[in-house]
C-alpha cells in the first residue's frame, strides 16, 4: 500500500514537471510569458465518517417509539499537496534568468551527456569563428545551419576554460544561454513546426551508431498519435511531445530540468505556496 502511494506520488511530481515545460514551451511559442511553479510536498490525510440514518418508528400496543436505526461509517484518504509559485522567489528568478555557470556546463560534459544536444540548448552563438559569429538561429534555417557546421566539426573539443565555454585550439567562444533562455530556444523549435515556414528548421543530433539524424525537439498539435509522450492543453487545443527513440525530446526536457534544479539556488518553500487538497 505504502510502495503504491509513493510510486503514485512519483508519478505525480514527474508529470507535474515534463507537462509544466512543455506548457511553458507552448507559452513561449506563442509569445507569452511563461509561469513556473514547484511541488513542495504530497502528503495523505485519513479522513473518517459516522452518519446515523433516520429511525423506523412502530406503533403497538406497547406505545410509540422508535424501533431500529441505520448506521453508517467510512474511511478515505485526500491527498494534499503544496505548490510554491516560483515566480515570486527572487532567488529562483536570478537562477532563472542568470547564464549557465562554467561549472554546471563542465558538470554535464563530464557525466558524459551528448556535446552536440548541449550545444544546441546553451549556446546561443559563437564569435571568433572562421565565419565570424555564427547563430544558432532556428527561424532561419542559413543562419543555423553554418552554426552547425561548426559544432559538428569541433564537437570533440569542446571545453570549459578561465569561466567560459571555448572550442580547444582555436579563438571561438561560445556565448551561452540562461535556463529561461533555453525554454524560449525550445519555443522557437515549437513554432517553427506549428507554424511552418520557408526559413525554419528543427535541430537535429546526428546519431553515429545508426547514422541517423535525431529531431531534437517535436510537438505537434495532437489528433491521434501512434507515439508514447506528453499530452497538454493550451489555449483551447491539444499539443502531444512524442517520447520514442527517433527523437531527443524527452532528453532535451530532461536535460533543461536538471539545469534548472542546478541553477535554483536557496528557494524558500514556506513563502508564496499554495495547498490544494484532494477530493
């Protein structure tokens, strides 16, 4: 009972999350600001139940009075949960806004993660290049493409150095994003293919095992999808993230949360939380 109740809880706090960016990413497609909250705690509470029922009354020779009445009782549990409005915490908002630290960036390249998919969601563009500055630019295909260019022939020479990110042996330097800017990237992703046009393009990771290019982020207004994912409304419509193994999009979210987490620094929970209760 307990295990089922935490694996409950488990699922709550995930899908909280995962839905929570790819509303955001919906918000920032659109141009509207985005709204981030936390779930603090989750917590049940037993709640019991007596009722007494009406009384049969009877009459007879003994008089009147009542002869039998109903009882009844239940036990049930709410859940409880506490939800801190992240936007009201000044500390979280630096983390937020502030660019990604040398140290975070090194933190993710050691643990092995892919330097193409990291490049594309904390790079906003890279000077001193053979080209001149280069953009990673997802609304003009040119412009992200030359971007691309140079990420795949230095991917191996990525490096943190003296508090910046620079591709080792040459004088490029690589300009990088905050967290918030990174959701804004993804939204750009998301309008671009719920708004298609001629300029567009969707970054993709280009995968050596299979020799496969990997979309790095997809969305799609849902009908009906054959795909495992992410189901969300948004203004009226219905929005689904596959989650499969032709795309990176569940890495691209994960990856973003974990940078979140990293940048969120001292939040109180006690100020500006709300607790809703189950029925």
């Amino acid at each position: 009972m307990l295990g089922t109740q935490a694996m409950s809880f488990n699922k709550t706090v995930h899908d909280h999350r995962v839905e929570q960016l790819l509303i955001n990413i919906l918000r920032a497609a659109h141009r509207e600001p985005v709204s981030m909250t936390s779930i603090g705690s989750i917590q049940t509470i037993n709640k019991k139940e007596a009722n007494i029922g009406p009384f049969n009354w009877e009459f007879g020779s003994r008089g009147i009075g009542p002869n039998r009445g109903a009882f009844s009782g239940s036990v049930s549990q709410q859940p409880t949960m506490k939800v801190t409005i992240l936007d009201d915490q000044p500390k979280f908002a630096q983390g937020f806004m502030q660019v990604i630290d040398e140290k975070t960036i090194s933190f993710f390249l050691d643990q092995g993660w892919n330097p193409e998919i990291l490049a594309y969601l904390i790079v906003e563009k890279i000077d001193n290049t053979d080209h001149g500055t280069v953009y990673n630019d997802p609304k003009d295909a040119e412009r992200f493409l030359a971007f691309q260019n140079v990420i795949r022939e230095n991917v191996d020479f990525i490096r943190t150095h003296g508090g910046k990110l620079e591709i080792e042996g040459s004088d490029a330097v690589l300009r990088v994003r905050s967290p918030q800017g990174i959701l804004y990237y993804l939204g750009e992703i998301a309008r671009a293919q719920l708004y298609p046009t001629d300029t567009g393009i969707i970054p993709s990771i280009y995968d050596e095992s299979i020799g496969v290019e990997s979309p790095l982020f997809l969305v799609y207004r849902k009908i009906e999808s054959p795909y495992t994912g992410v189901s969300v409304s948004y203004r009226g419509a219905n929005y689904h993230m596959p989650v499969c193994l032709d795309n990176r999009s569940g890495q691209s979210l994960n990856l973003l949360q974990q940078i979140i987490n990293l940048q969120e620094k001292d939040v109180d929970t006690g100020i500006s939380t709300i607790q809703l209760v189950g029925g």
